[in-house]
C-alpha cells in the first residue's frame, strides 16, 4: 500500500499519511508521495480545499523516519530506492513543499488530526489553515531535547499562532500539550471525539467547496500575505486580491442566487 493515499471527492482531496505501524512517520516516500499530492491540489481545478489526516488512532504523524529518513539526509545512509534517490536529488525544494514548511497553496487546508502531532507532524500541522484534533492528542515539538532544531518552520510559525509566552514554553522545554490546552490556546479549531474527526473536517470542507472558489483561494491569499504587514499598508494591499474577484463570473453569480432564493453554481472564473 502507498504510504500516503490521496482521493477527491466533490471537490474535496483527502491526503492520509498512512504508515500506521511508524506512527505515520515522515520516510523519504512519504515526503515524495506529500509533494506530489500538493502538486495535484493546486493544478486540480476540481480540488477547492483539501484535508490532511493519517491511518489508525494513535498518532497523526510522530515526525521524521529517524531509521529511514534522517540518516538519509545526514548522509550516514546512501540511498536504496526510488524515493530515496528522488529526495536526495531535490531535498530542498521536496521536502520544503511536501512539509507545508514553504509553499504557494492557495487551498485551504484542513488538519484532521486523528492522534498525536509531534516534532516534524505538528510542524505540519502548523502549515494548515483550519485544525480538528481527536480528544487526547497530544501537540508539541521536542527537537530541543535531543539538542536539535525545530527546522520545520516552528521557530517562525508557532510565536505567531500562540501567545508569544506560550510558543517559547514548548520550544524551549520539549514539552507536549494535550488537544484541548491546544484548543484553549487558539491552536487547534474543535476537538472532538476520534470517530467524529473526519466527519467534522469533511462538513467544514464541504462548507469552503461550496463557497465562490475564486473568493476563497483569494482570501487564503491575502491573509498569509498580509499576516504581520502594517495596517495601513496591508489595508491598501488587500485591494489587489479583492479586485480580481469582485471582476469575476462568479462574483455576479453569488448575489444573483442569493436575490433569486436558490443555491449559487459557481464557475471559479
């Protein structure tokens, strides 16, 4: 079986990391198998939001494949297969895209955390834009334990998704936070039981695929672009996403359905 599956259904892609039995860990196949998905998000006109989850109950993704994956790329180990060669060729740009660590999706992306997101799994988690977490999973980064770096973006991203105090407390102390402390922080949008985690992340993206598609690749647009620009210069900013929508098809569309008491068919155009 692949090591990660990717289906669409009704405009939604579903991207399962699944290696169950390594707590859905990062190997050099799946980070190959990451981009690829990524890349089939965006070229896919069909695809207006996706969702990102793993196999089993245990964990989400437990970070980096510290047998398969990390010996790789500190060269203690020399390539075996296809995807080892495939990610030793293009490590940078590979596994930057394939980690949400540096991408330019403009789908939304919705995390259906089924267990645990640790180390380089809640830097993934991080990359998203909307978050459900099973009741009892557990979110940090501990790199700093094992004297090492949380290089996936975690440094940048978490002091800007917690309270400044909170993200130097888990990047400083190693220590793992439960979903619903994440909750209260901010971090994480519902926690619900494990057998409600991907019906509720698929009721959200069935809501965002039903939305104008041009409207909201360009509100995911802005918001990332304009997150941390001055107001007075983000405010002028903000016009140049806005103008192309309020331009479009669909723009004449929505108002039209609404007026008319009838569901909006969208032409992302």
């Amino acid at each position: 079986m692949a090591a990660v599956d990717y289906e669409v259904t009704d405009g939604v892609a579903v991207v399962t990391l699944n290696r169950p039995e390594a707590r859905n860990a990062m190997s050099p196949e799946v980070l190959c198998r990451l981009y690829d998905a990524w890349q089939e998000v965006k070229s896919d006109d069909a695809v207006r939001v996706a969702v990102l989850t793993g196999t089993g109950d245990k964990a989400f993704c437990a970070g980096a494949d510290l047998g398969r994956l990390i010996p790789l790329m500190s060269k203690t180990r020399e390539p075996e297969d296809e995807w080892d060669h495939r990610l030793v060729a293009n490590e940078d740009d590979l596994s930057n895209v394939a980690s949400l660590r540096i991408h330019d999706l403009d789908k939304p992306i919705i995390a259906a955390c089924n267990g645990h997101a640790i180390a380089g799994g809640m830097e993934l988690v991080q990359g998203t834009d909307i978050r459900i977490a099973a009741e009892g999973a557990l979110f940090g980064v501990q790199e700093v334990k094992w004297a090492l770096f949380p290089a996936g973006g975690s440094t940048v991203r978490l002091p800007a998704q917690l309270p400044y105090a909170f993200a130097m407390e888990l990047l400083l102390t190693g220590q793992l936070i439960d979903a619903q402390r994440a909750h209260e922080l901010g971090f994480i949008n519902h926690v619900v039981p494990a057998t409600d985690v991907m019906p509720r992340a698929m009721e959200i993206a069935a809501t965002i695929a039903a939305n104008g598609p041009l409207a909201v690749r360009a509100i995911k647009r802005a918001a990332r672009a304009l997150l941390g620009v001055p107001e007075e210069e983000a405010m002028r900013s903000e016009s140049r996403f806005a103008a192309p929508v309020f331009a479009s098809r669909d723009a004449v569309e929505g108002p039209r359905a609404f007026l008319e008491k009838r569901s909006p068919t969208y032409e992302g155009r």
